[in-house]
C-alpha cells in the first residue's frame, strides 16, 4: 500500500513551457491541456493520429508525474511517451487511459530530465481525441498513510435547497452540485517535510491527489486546496501536525 499523493504545479502552465498538436478543433487550442479548468479541452480537428508536442521548464525533482484527465474518448487506449535525445525520439512509457478517461505515469529523473517530449495519440474510430488536462510535474507523497476508519475516499458534500410552497406546504428537495470532500490530518510530521512540501500544496491554484496511487489510480481527482487555518505547529522537537483540507470535482 503506498502512501497518498499530491500533484500541485503544472509545468506545463508555466510561461517558458510549450503545448502544441499538429491537430486542433476551433476553440479547442492544445493550450487549453495547462489549464486546471477540466471544461476547457483540447480536441482534435480531424479523426487521424495526433501528435502532441511538449516543451517543459528544466526539472530538477526525483520523480516527474504525468497525468492525463478527462480523455474519456480514448479510454482504453494508449498513448506513446517520447523524449527527444536530438536528433532521435526515445521511447519511455505507454500511458494507458483508464475507463474513466484518466491516466498516471511516472519519469523516474536520471538527471538531466529531457525538456522535449511527444505524445503520440493513436487514429480513433468515431470521436475526435479530447483531454481536458495533461500534467507535467513534480509529485509530493504526503508523509503519512491514510488513518482507516477516519477517511472515505469518495466522501461527498452535497448542495441541497428544500421546496416549501406558499401556502408552507413542503414540496421537497433540489439537489444541486457535489464535491468530493477531504480532511487528513496528520501528526508527528518531520520539520524537514513540512518545510520542503506544505507551502507548494497550500498555495497550489488547484492539484490532482489520490489517496492510494499504488493501487487506487482510478480514485484519482482534481482539487482545491480549502484549508482556513494553514498552520503547522509544533507538537514535539522536530516534528509538527498539519491539516490538508481539499475539496475536489465529481465527473460527470
């Protein structure tokens, strides 16, 4: 059983990164993979293999994480991972789309990390390819396993408006929108985790986490950090306690 993981910075949404596809829809530009917004998706213009080019800023950390979300048209497909050793394209890794439309793989940094990468999408049959987000990025496993019997990982908070009419005569309730919704609360964590890892998580826009990558990667999600109180402190010499809050979407 591994520990869980958090996915907090998209190399690809930084301003020295490149995302280009030899195939586009209108309004559906390749760019639109670095934005944590799962609505705003890349899509291709025709039914033909596409080739997605990627330039990432230079990658320092041990372990580089991709994830592929919201491909739910490839699902069941593979996709071929390449890293460019000039003027050869190298094979690293076949990412297989789950049946939700999702997708992990990791590039393990042998130093230095290549910046130039493709990703080749096979011909499809019917729809055009679409993924709403394609990250390149450091991964932070989080220090503790999960605590069994104070976690759910597809736990819900739910938004509910109750129908009175106007004579009060109760008419029922409207459902509105979920959220996956997460506390882990961790205790005895080493200074030195929390120093490197917390501010990345709590200052993160939006990231990808998963309560059991080893095993659980269909559990994958996309999510906000919501944490009110973002403070670490100290319980013994060394070591400190921490709350990770998230709130995360539910596909449809």
């Amino acid at each position: 059983m591994g520990k869980p993981k958090i996915w907090p910075d998209n190399l690809l949404a930084h301003d020295d990164a490149e995302l280009t596809a030899n195939s586009e829809a209108s309004e559906h530009p390749a760019v639109n993979m670095a934005d944590w917004r799962s609505t705003k998706t890349w899509r291709a213009g025709s039914l033909a293999q596409v080739i997605i080019d990627i330039i990432i800023p230079v990658f320092s950390g041990p372990v580089m994480g991709i994830i592929v979300y919201g491909a739910k048209t490839l699902a069941g497909q593979t996709l071929t991972l390449e890293y460019q050793n000039a003027p050869n394209w190298i094979w690293c890794g076949d990412i297989i789309i789950n049946p939700l439309g999702r997708a992990y793989q990791q590039i393990f940094n042998m130093g230095p990390m290549p910046q130039n990468f493709r990703l080749t999408i096979p011909a499809q049959v019917s729809d055009p390819a679409e993924i709403g987000i394609l990250y390149f990025g450091e991964e932070i496993e989080l220090p503790q396993w999960i605590s069994f019997g104070q976690f759910d990982p597809h736990g819900k908070q739910f938004t509910r408006e109750g129908l009175t009419s106007s004579e009060g005569i109760l008419l029922g309730n409207v459902d509105g929108f979920s959220l996956y919704s997460h506390k882990l609360d961790f205790r005895g964590v080493p200074n030195d985790w929390v120093e490197t890892n917390l501010s990345k998580i709590w200052d993160s826009s939006a990231c990808f986490f998963c309560w059991e990558p080893m095993n659980h990667i269909t559990d994958l999600q996309l999510c906000r950090v919501v944490n009110p109180d973002r403070r670490a402190n100290f319980s013994a010499p060394g070591v400190r306690d921490l709350t990770i809050q998230l709130e995360g979407e539910v596909p449809s």
